[in-house]
C-alpha cells in the first residue's frame, strides 16, 4: 500500500512541475521595420504577434523633399508598436539592422 502511495504522489508531482514548466514558457514577438524612398517596396512596420498573426502599420515614404517630417512621422510610428510590446511585459533581446533599410526587432516574455 505506500508503495502505491509512494507512486501516485511522484506521479502527481511530476504532473504539477511538468504543468508549471509548461505555463513559463516564453513567448516571442517579431517586429520587422522595412523603409524605403521609392514606390518599388512597402515601407511599413510588420508584427508577428506570440500566437503568428500578423498585422502592418503602413510607413511614409521618406523622400528628399519631405525627408526629416516623414522621418519623425515614421519614428513616432515605430515607437509606439515597440512601448505596446514593452507595456505588455515584453522585453526586447536583439534588434538587428541591415544598412537602416531594414530591420528587425525579437521581443520576448517569460
């Protein structure tokens, strides 16, 4: 009889640390910042949420005429996607840039 007592008792508690490991795991988030001065690519901020969806924020163009206020637009754009994350619990581990035309950015929450 403890013998069996004995086993459901490690039984359940590898029931209930397997179920805490399960609820801690991480979860990530995607933000890809693309940017352009031509028509030719989509300037916008693209997020792919823990769960895959995605959703797109469309950026201005940034040309030589309209430069620095597309540029402030877009930046402002920018920082509200990233302080939704952050004020979510999310905390950003890499961000990576390709010649400022691109770049992404891995948040992720435990």
């Amino acid at each position: 009889m403890k013998k069996i007592s004995l086993i459901a008792l490690l039984t359940l508690m590898m029931f209930v640390v397997s179920f805490q490991g399960k609820a801690q795991e991480a979860s990530s988030v995607i933000i890809r910042i693309t940017t352009s001065s031509s028509d030719r690519i989509t300037s916008q901020i693209l997020t792919v949420d823990p769960e895959g969806n995605t959703s797109t924020v469309p950026l201005k163009i940034t040309d030589i005429k309209n430069y620095n206020e597309h540029l402030k637009q877009n930046t402002i754009l920018i920082q509200k996607e990233i302080n939704n994350w952050l004020s979510k619990g999310y905390k950003i581990v890499s961000s990576v840039s390709e010649m400022d035309r691109k770049i992404m950015i891995i948040l992720t929450k435990e």
